[in-house]
C-alpha cells in the first residue's frame, strides 16, 4: 500500500528541511507542494515568491491537483509538503487519496524568536506575523481518529 506523509506545521517549521534530510527511496516517492510551483514560476520571471504568490497561487493549486492526480494513478509514495495545519485541510488530502496509508508528520511551531529569524533568512518570501499569528493559534494537532495510522514528530 502506497504511502502519504502528511506534514503539518506552520512555516519555518522545518518540514521542507525536513524532507531534504530524508532517505526516502526517491524513485517510488514523490513531493507535492504548492511552494515549489511558486517558486518555480517566480524564478522563470525573475521575480520573488511574494512578487507572484496572489497571482499564481490558484495555478499552483490546479497544477497540485493534477500532480496529485498521476500519483495515485503511479501508486508512488507521497510527501506532501504543506502547512496542514487544520482538520479541514487534512481531511482534503485524505480524500484524494483513499486507499493510502496515512501517516501524519508533525512539527511543532519554533519559539517566536527562532520562527522569526527562520523566516527572515527566507528572502521574497515574507509572511505576516499576523498571518503566523492567525496560523499558530489555529493549529490543530493530528489524530488517530482523522484517519492516519501513524503520527511522528519531525
């Protein structure tokens, strides 16, 4: 049965540094991540993430869709590489994928002085604290119950 490691975490959680220190058999596994279109389609333009995110973010979305899509059909493994910070968004994943296994990667929220700087070392790239704020006070720590057969801490 193919696996999807959820990551849930706020930014600067480390989840996408995280992925880069995995030994994951990267011929049977794939990333999704709406952050790597973005960022791709801002490099191409020579402009920042934040220069581009409104715009394109609704593409990035679709194009996820569509790479989600041709996975399941590959039955390759995933890791998906996003905030998942709510039940609601979770729930999302789960219902793309039915017939995978599950398994929530957790990442608990820096101090707020170790998240700021995690932040500030990514340029073009700049996120609210409001926002963070909003994020933090939102999040919502993954079950059993939700559906994953497994939780692991990051």
């Amino acid at each position: 049965m193919a696996k999807c490691y959820q990551l849930v975490g706020v930014p600067g959680a480390g989840k996408s540094t995280w992925v880069s220190q995995q030994d994951f058999d990267w011929s049977r596994t794939a990333i999704v991540s709406t952050d790597r279109y973005v960022d791709q389609f801002a490099d191409w333009h020579k402009k920042t993430y934040n220069e581009v995110f409104e715009e394109y973010m609704p593409t990035a979305i679709a194009l996820m869709i569509e790479q989600v899509k041709a996975l399941r059909a590959s039955d390759l493994d995933i890791v998906w590489d996003q905030t998942s910070t709510t039940i609601k968004s979770r729930k999302r994943k789960f219902n793309m994928l039915p017939g995978y296994e599950h398994i929530a990667v957790v990442f608990t929220t820096p101090v707020r002085e170790v998240l700021e700087a995690r932040l500030a070392s990514r340029p073009g790239k700049n996120i609210p604290m409001r926002v963070m704020t909003q994020m933090i006070e939102g999040f919502e720590m993954p079950t059993l119950d939700e559906g994953f057969t497994e939780i692991r801490f990051g």
